[in-house]
C-alpha cells in the first residue's frame, strides 16, 4: 500500500490531505503548528508536530519509506528548498512541492521535487478562459497546449451527430463524452454525468461536450477568438498569461 507524507499543512496541502483521507489513512502529517496536527491527527496514521528545520527529528519520523511527498510549508523559500532536498535525499520518489514563487520553481526541481504546484497561476489558467467564453463551464491545461475542457455545445453542430459534426477535421478537437441536456434540466440541482459518444445520438442544444484539443482550437470551438498576432506568434494564451503573471511578481517584488 502506498505511503503518503504531508510536511507543512498549508492550505494546499490541508485541502488534498482531507480529500485524500477519505481513500486512506496511509498518511504521514508533520507541521510546526500544532493547532494543525490536532485537526487532521484523526485521518492520518502518524502525525507530528516538530521544527520542520530539525534534521534529527526529521530523519526520525520518515524513517520508513514513504511513495509520495507533499510539501506546503508557509515560510521562506530557503525552508522549503531545504526540506525539499532531505526528502529527495531519504530517497522519497515523488515530491510535490507547493510554491508561489516562479523563481524557485528551477531550483526546486534541482533540488528534487517532481512536480511544483503554483496555486495562483494554475488557478489564473483554468479559470480566465471561463471567463472570455460563456460556452466554456470547465478547462483544465493538461501538458504543452493540449488541454480538456467540458463545452456547452455550438449551434453548429445542434441537431448532428458526432459523425455528421465531424469536428476533428473541421475544429481539430476530438470529443471524449458528452452530458445530455434532458439530464441537467431534469435536475436543476445536478450538473449531470458524461456518457460515452452514441455515434447515433444528434447533439441537443445545451448538451455539454468533453473535448480535448490544442488550446486555440478550443478556444474557437468555444467562440474565442484568436488575435492575429496571437496566432501570428504562434503563443499560446497559457504562455502570455504565465508571463504577464511573472511581469507582475516581479514588478511587486521591486515596491
């Protein structure tokens, strides 16, 4: 069975260790907050509070081997960089590291963590193009500028059927599921579930379509329109946003 490790119960962290508590309790909480371990010392296995900077008493608690780490220490970039290399150095594989700092992302995966959750930029990626279209109720960047989004679908492609809509050569998005309107209006207050594609089923206005794509494609299918130096460029929103999000740290960090 796969061992779990919180260090530090930042809101990320507290957040995914309650979720996570609910599949098991194969879980290792630390914090120097003891306020925190008394909250979640019942849906864990272990839980400690101790100086996350105490090498000794660190080496103590993770003494067996432990399958994935979590890191959300709320403190200076120099701790979490430091517990982030004596976890990589008891030879913890996984280490997923919290951190709202761009400029230690590098030096974080230098160090050893796998993966560096960015909470405000991740969160800024999923939820502007929201925003900017109406036909969009969910968007998650999955790697590079392939992204899966949930689309509420076009006039378009109403009264078609997946073949007819033929959307992969048309809007270069591939269609994974699809959440029937029928369902969402029986149930004002369920969101409805996604069923496999019927290749005889004709889209109904207010059906909800699963699609992965390029993020421009998607953007269009969704009534986004690309910019012309946008495309011109050949950027991605993903990329303009990530850097205007850099811009802005680093003009606050100069005040």
């Amino acid at each position: 069975m796969r061992q779990f490790a919180f260090v530090g119960l930042g809101s990320f962290a507290m957040s995914m260790l309650e979720r996570m508590a609910e599949i098991t309790d194969q879980i290792i909480a630390v914090d120097d907050d003891p306020n925190r371990i008394e909250h979640v010392k019942e849906m864990v296995s272990t839980a400690f509070t101790m100086d996350l900077l105490d090498e000794e008493a660190f080496e103590r608690v993770f003494h067996d081997p432990v399958d994935v780490a979590v890191v959300d220490i709320e403190s200076n970039g120099a701790a979490i960089l430091l517990v982030t290399y004596r976890l990589k150095k008891l030879g913890v594989p996984e280490i997923i590291v919290k951190s709202n700092s761009e400029e230690y992302e590098e030096l974080l995966r230098l160090v050893g963590a796998t993966r560096v959750v960015n909470s405000d930029k991740e969160a800024a990626l999923r939820v502007t193009p929201l925003v900017l279209s109406s036909s969009l109720t969910n968007f998650m960047p999955i790697s590079g500028d392939l992204v899966l989004a949930e689309v509420i679908v076009p006039d378009t492609v109403v009264g078609k059927t997946v073949v007819e809509g033929d959307m992969r050569r048309t809007h270069h998005i591939n269609v994974v599921a699809v959440k029937y309107a029928s369902e969402r209006a029986a149930n004002e207050a369920s969101e409805g579930v996604f069923h496999d594609l019927d290749p005889s089923y004709r889209f109904m206005e207010g059906d909800v379509l699963l699609v992965t794509g390029k993020e421009n494609d998607v953007f269009v299918f969704s009534g986004i329109q690309s910019m012309p130096d946008h495309d011109k460029n050949k950027t991605s929103f993903s990329t303009v946003l990530k850097s205007m999000l850099g811009r802005r740290k680093s003009s606050g960090a100069k005040t």
